[in-house]
C-alpha cells in the first residue's frame, strides 16, 4: 500500500534527472511515483521514455496539459495536490537535481509521524564533500537532530503533510511567480504548522543543473540579478 504521492518536476538536465529517478525507484517504502516533464529538449524526454521502461513510474508530459512555456511549477503543485487528496496521502517533492538515499523517503516520513503538527519537513542537501550545501548554508553545525525553522525550506527533497494539502489550496498560488517554496514553507507557518529541517537525512544536491544560469548568483551576482530582473527570471 503506497505510503506517499512522490514527484519530480522535470527541465532537461538529464545526467542528474537520470540519477534522480533511479534513486526515487529504489527507494525502500512504497510511494507512488510521478514525474513531470515540463517541455525538455528531445534529449531528455527520450531518456526519460528509457528510464520508463526500466523503473516503476508515471510519466506525464506538461505539453499534453497546457501551452504555457515552464517553468509550470504552480501546474505540477496543483496536479500532485489532488493527486494525494484523492489517495490522502502526503507528498514529497524530489526535485531532479538531488540524489536521495534508499531510506531518505521512509525516514522522512518516519519523522512526520514524530513531530508535533508538521506542515514541512525537508531533508538537508550536501555537496559531493558531504558538506551542507545551497540552499541550507545557513545551518553551519553538522548534526543528526531534526529541527523546528523559521528558515524557508526547499523543495529539493521535502515532505509536505496531508493536513496542510487540505488546509491550503494551491489554486491560490500566484501564477506571476516561477517557484513557490517560499510562499508555501511561510503558508504552512501561518496556518499554524510547524516546519522541521532533518540534518540527519541527507540527500546530494547539485544546484541548478537544468538551469545554469543561475549559478551566475556565486560567480557573477550583478550579471545575475541584471537578468533576473529584466527577463523576470527565478521569481519567488
């Protein structure tokens, strides 16, 4: 019996999309498992259809549902939120540039039925080093305690409760917006949920591989904001 929806937006990157789906497949928990294809290039759409044919998950094109160019992100958030209303389950984002572990999921929710009113819960992301790494840079102390934030968490790997997917109807998320973890992590709060990072579960993050122009925020921060302001790029 499938413990949680689990998915992962898609745009191209498909080394690490590769890496991702396989790793989500040989998870130790049953989960029912959905990932989005949000207009990749040739390439990763036909590694995708080979990856199908390999592991147990569900495939869904975003050009079959809307015209719009991605980022879709409000589209896949509010297709997976009425997938686990329907099956009321949680769901937990995986996004396809993170690595998880054979237990991360399992451990995840493991956790969720520890903690007191969880609205979130994320796994922390490491480097290839193993150190933490973006966005959790601000955790400086290595540990295994799991902790309550007031920092937004991601959704690079993170665990979202199935009290809170019916508190909070992502219909309501604005569509002027490319990426929602901030609005989300903050809704949660407000609605009275608490959010926990889990320094103990640990996934491999490697940032922005589908979207490399963002990594000009470290090695060029004013050519970074120059075209995320004039081509409206990464809102949140």
């Amino acid at each position: 019996m499938s413990e949680a929806i689990v998915i992962t937006p898609v745009k191209d990157s498909p080394e690490t999309t590769g890496k991702t789906i396989e790793a989500v497949c040989q998870s130790d928990c049953d989960i029912d498992y959905f990932v989005f294809n949000d207009f990749s290039q040739p390439k990763t759409k036909q590694l995708l259809l080979e990856k199908q044919k390999k592991w147990k998950f569900q495939l869904i094109h975003l050009e079959d549902m809307t015209d719009t160019p991605s980022p879709n992100y409000k589209l896949v958030l509010e297709t997976a939120q009425k997938m686990a209303a329907e099956k009321k389950l949680p769901l937990i984002i995986v996004e396809s540039d993170v690595i998880v572990k054979k237990d991360t999921l399992s451990r995840l929710l493991e956790l969720a039925g520890t903690k007191k009113d969880p609205g979130l819960i994320g796994a922390i992301t490491v480097n290839e080093q193993n150190n933490y790494n973006f966005p959790y840079t601000f955790e400086k102390r290595k540990s295994n305690h799991t902790v309550e934030t007031s920092h937004s968490l991601s959704f690079c790997c993170t665990y979202l409760s199935l009290p809170f997917l019916q508190n909070f109807n992502f219909s309501e998320l604005s569509s002027k917006k490319d990426w929602y973890d901030v609005t989300i992590s903050r809704q949660a709060k407000k609605a009275g949920f608490k959010n926990y990072l889990a320094k103990g579960v640990e996934v491999l993050h490697l940032p922005h591989s589908s979207r490399p122009w963002k990594n000009l925020k470290y090695s060029n921060p004013i050519l970074y904001y120059y075209k995320k302001l004039i081509y409206k790029r990464d809102r949140i």
